[in-house]
C-alpha cells in the first residue's frame, strides 16, 4: 500500500517516522512514481490526521503539504491546492501573518499592520508584500475587504488597493484541506507554525488568571508604548462607564511579553488593585513557560495608577546645565528656548537622538515607560518644496536622509501609507516607523531648540500621565530635606551629563554645579504654613551640599528670609516663592501636581 511508505503498523497503531519518509520519498523514488502514488499517499496521509482529530495542530500536516503537489484528483477538485505549492516565501509571510491576526469575532484585521507584522515576525521582503497581498487575494486565499462598505475587493493590483482589511479564506474547519497544506509549508518555510489569532491565544494560553481577575484584556501583535496601552484600555466603554461612576480611572496594567521571538503588548482593567494585583502575579507566573518548544518571556510591566512623575525636572537640569531660561507659549502651553543657531534638520534630529539616550540613562524606570524610553529611537528627515519631514524610527539610534520620493509618501496620505514608506526605507524586521513628529512649512524655520522641543514633547505626556495618579503628598517638616536634597543631587547630575554631551542652545562644556539653601517662614497654624514665604539660592558648591531651614520670626522680605536662616545672601540671586512652589519647583512638579502639607 502506498500509505505505508510513509507509516507502518505497530500493534494496530500507525507509527509515522519522518526520516524513513523523507529517504524513501525523495531518494527511492523517481518524479514519475512521486506522481504515480501521491495523490493516494495524500489521501491516506489527509484521512489518517482527521482520525487524529488534531487539526492543523497534527505532526502530518508537513508531510501533507508536501505531498499536495502531486494530488491531481484533490487540485482538480480544489485549485487553490495547487495554488498553494506555487507561493513564494514573501506570500507565505502574508498569508501566516493575516493567519496570525485574523480577529476573534466581528473584529476588523485592517491589511496595512499585516503586511507590517508579514516582514516584522515572518521576514518578508517588505517591498514585495503589497503584491504578496494582492496576488493571495487574486487567488482566493485571502478576502480583501473595503472596510467602511464591507464589499469584498477581488483582483486588484497591490497599488490600487484602497484600505482593506484582511482575512484568511482557507476554510472554516481546522482540518480543512488547503489550511492543513498552508500551515506545512508555513513550518516548513519559517520553521514554526501560524498560530491563528495568536494574540487572543497568548491571553487565553499564559494569561488566564490575569484575564479572570480583569474587566477588560485588550493584546496585539508588536510593541507599544505605555500610554498608548492605556489609552486602548480607557477606549472601552466599561472602562469609560467605570471612570465616570467613580471619578478616576480603574486599576490597570500594561504586560509586555515574548512567545519566542515574536512580541506582544497586553492591558488590562480591573475593578480594584487587589485584583490588579493578582492579575499581575499571574502574569509574572507565566514567565519562562514552554510552549511547543517556545518559550514565554514576560519582558517587564507597567501598573496604573501608581504616581505622578516631575514633569518639570528637565528643564531645571537644562537651566543647570546652561544657564538659560525656558518659557512656555501663553497661546500654545509649549515650552521654548530662544536660539541663533541655524541648524540643518540633520543635526536638529540628531541632538534628539542624543538626548534620548543621556535620558534612557539618568531616568527612572517608571519616567522611562512614561517617556517610551525603552526602546531605541531614531529619526528620518528630509525636505521637499520648502515642506520638512521629522519621521519618528523605532529600534535604532541612527538619523537617516528621506528621499524626495520618500517625503512624497508622507506628505501626501494615502492607503498603505507606512508599509511603503518603511518599504522605501528599506528597515530590517527588528525596526519601524512610529510617527510623523513634525510636519511644517520651511518659512518656519528651524529656530526652536531641538533638545526643548524634545523635551517639550516629553512634558505633555507627562502631564497626561499625571492626570490619571492620585495626589503626591509632601510634609513640610524636618523630612523635606531629604526629599529636596535627592531632587537636587539627580538634577546636578543630569544637567552636568546634559552639559559635556550636547549642546542646548549654542551652550556646551564645564559649568559649575552648585550646592543649595532654602528656607522656610514658620509661623502660625500649621494648615496655611504652606502658604507662607519661601527663598533659595544656589551658591557654587558640592550638590550634595543642600541646607533647609525653618525660620520662626516674622520677616518682610525674602532678603530678610535667607538672611535670618543663612547670612547676609545679597551676593547671591534669591529665588521667592509661597512653601507649596517653592516645593514644586525644587522637586520638578508642575504647578498643582503635589500637595504640600506642614506637620
């Protein structure tokens, strides 16, 4: 029988042995005899994995496939059969990855993050994947759909396709012929399976007990940034109901993860932080796990709401490190530095990059998930009739030149928008493009200090941040020292960093770091001492060097203020503020980010 060169019996059981398969088939037999018993090998192979009841999940689905050459009874039957064997390994990439994507329910699959994800996890040829989707839909493997009509888009050229969405057309049943020969050759191609809807499956699979205690899981395919994953778990209305009854958002939390090489990002909501709590446990638990020879990574996590961070501490480290104020727009709330330097939008994009990474190093964890510090960020410019381009890059460092052709595609939206461009750009799979940063006329020239821009960016996530953290509470007693004295120290660091590696405004190299004196007017009920009148100065000195003192005398001036708690100050520039303020303003929080309270 022909089944049995690729089986035997063994006490009633057939007993597969893929070596003995693999020498008889392809170094017994001749094409012609290939020809002459395949389609019946086939059929016995097909028959003997339904018995199995395992579905594409069966060890005979490789063998399968590639015996599906030769069953001309099943392609008569079925043409896509024959389609199948013919895919190059560009559409085999497309076709796993809409596998891999396709949605749980009435869920959309948008085409354009599948062609992404297509060279991203399945390292397509990513100038190839555009005709890859056009031609799998042209051969019915796929359903192309206009996703505002829901009309399905049948034979269109890859460049004339509008903005589909994608789905597998392969067969309903697990054990349907041409989705049994799709995942074989997508093992034997990639060397790993499709794994439909592999996002749901990483929740269901290692994060079951996160799920159980949450209200709402939201994961996908790839990296995203922490805010971003809070704002998909905000988006949901029993999140949206949730923040409405109570006042505040709900308890989340943000996992990032690995199955393998491929990346997950997953959040989720809960009804307290007790079940958040849990839900985190279970996560961290699912750490390390095999998975038919895949391992799961959970990389790091992120819980909400935890604490507000200073969001003005950037620039007080700048002012250090220069000299130099920076103001904030009235109109605008942005923050600015006045600068003569002509800068060309190379460099602009390069002193960026360069402050990414002294803050990737000087920052906390939590600013660091905050800000998306976590990975490398990089940068594509260019210009075009008097138009400039800043594109953001994600996982790598470098400032790359956008060609004419290049700032056309972004100038000028269109679908497949990003897959052309990081087509165009030629980014290997371990990289992407995140977003158009700036977009202006060349008449606005480039006259705003890139470092501040950057920075200026930075404090509006910040302050979206803080919005959804829970008031910052700091005594006023004896204990602010230390609170003051650790702000002071990590600031003077930064701005000395700040100061020998980049240039801010035309200003680089050695500045003096200085030490600190505050102090505080004491008088009076303890509830309004926060009100009451506070001074500093920074005199030159070791910035570990940091005195506060509580003066308990009644005083007219700030003069009179540091004077009575340090000396005669006048050769020194006083800084005056209300203790609340003046609290802020050392610990780098926005105005009405803490609460200062005497004791």
């Amino acid at each position: 029988m022909a089944e049995h060169i690729l089986s035997v019996s063994r006490g009633g059981t057939i007993w597969f042995h893929e070596q003995r398969r693999h020498h008889l088939w392809k170094n017994l037999l001749n094409e012609q005899e290939r020809f002459d018993i395949g389609q019946e090998a086939y059929s016995a192979l097909l028959a003997e994995m339904r018995s199995e009841g395992y579905g594409v999940t069966s060890g005979l689905v490789v063998p399968i496939s590639q015996l599906a050459e030769y069953a001309h009874a099943s392609q008569a039957s079925d043409p896509r059969i024959k389609v199948l064997t013919t895919l190059t390994r560009d559409e085999l990439a497309v076709l796993a990855s809409v596998i891999e994507m396709e949605p749980a329910g009435a869920g959309n699959s948008p085409a354009e993050p599948a062609l992404i994800y297509a060279a991203t996890a399945f390292g397509a040829d990513r100038s190839r994947t555009l005709d890859a989707l056009s031609r799998l839909g042209t051969l019915n493997l796929i359903t192309l759909r206009d996703r505002t009509s829901q009309v399905d888009i049948v034979g269109q050229e890859g460049h004339e396709l509008t903005d589909p969405e994608a789905l597998p057309d392969l067969g309903d049943a697990d054990d349907a012929e041409c989705r049994v020969i799709a995942q074989g050759l997508i093992q034997i191609t990639f060397g790993r399976s499709a794994v439909p809807r592999i996002a749901d499956l990483v929740v269901n699979e290692f994060l079951e007990g996160t799920r159980l205690e949450s209200y709402v899981v939201h994961s996908h395919t790839g990296v995203s940034d922490p805010l971003d994953l809070l704002a998909m778990a905000d988006a949901y209305p029993a999140s949206k109901i949730a923040r409405r009854l109570r006042g505040r958002p709900d308890p989340l939390l943000a996992i990032w993860m690995t199955l393998g090489d491929q990346k997950f990002s997953v959040v989720a909501a809960f009804n307290n932080a007790a079940d958040r709590d849990k839900g985190k446990k279970a996560a961290d638990a699912a750490h390390g796990v095999n998975w038919y020879g895949r391992r799961v990574s959970i990389q790091r996590t992120f819980v909400d709401p935890s604490r507000k961070v200073p969001s003005n501490r950037f620039f007080s480290a700048v002012y250090y490190a220069t000299g130099l104020p920076t103001f904030r727009d009235r109109d605008t709330g942005k923050w600015w530095m006045e600068s003569d330097e002509n800068l060309s939008i190379e460099e602009y994009a390069q002193r960026q990059v360069d402050l990414i990474n002294i803050l990737r190093e000087s920052t906390s964890e939590l600013e660091r998930n905050v800000y998306a510090l976590n990975e490398d960020r990089g940068f594509a410019v260019g210009k075009q009739d008097r138009e400039l381009q800043i594109i953001e890059l994600r996982g790598t460092r470098r400032v790359t030149q956008l060609e004419p052709e290049q700032v056309e595609i972004v100038s000028n939206p269109a679908p497949f928008q990003w897959v052309r461009l990081e087509q165009s750009l030629k980014l290997p799979p371990d990289q992407r493009t995140r977003s158009v940063l700036q977009q202006r006329r060349m008449s606005e020239q480039l006259g705003d200090d890139p470092v501040i821009a950057a920075l200026n960016h930075m404090w509006e996530s910040s302050r979206e941040f803080n919005s959804r953290q829970p008031q910052t509470r700091i005594k006023l007693s004896p204990s602010v020292v230390r609170v003051i004295r650790d702000a002071h120290v990590r600031d003077m660091k930064l701005a000395r960093t700040l100061s020998e590696s980049l240039t801010i405004a035309g200003q680089r190299g050695h500045r003096d770091q200085v030490s600190l004196r505050v102090a505080f007017l004491s008088l009076g009920p303890k509830e309004r001492r926060h009100l009451l009148p506070a001074v500093y100065a920074t005199p030159v000195g070791d910035p570990s060097d940091v005195q506060i003192r509580f003066v308990t005398k009644p005083v007219q001036t700030p003069e009179a203020l540091y004077a009575s708690a340090f000396g005669d100050g006048s050769n020194l520039k006083l800084s005056d503020d209300t203790a609340q303020g003046m609290i802020e303003h050392l610990l780098g929080y926005e105005r009405g980010e803490i609460e200062v309270r005497a004791v």
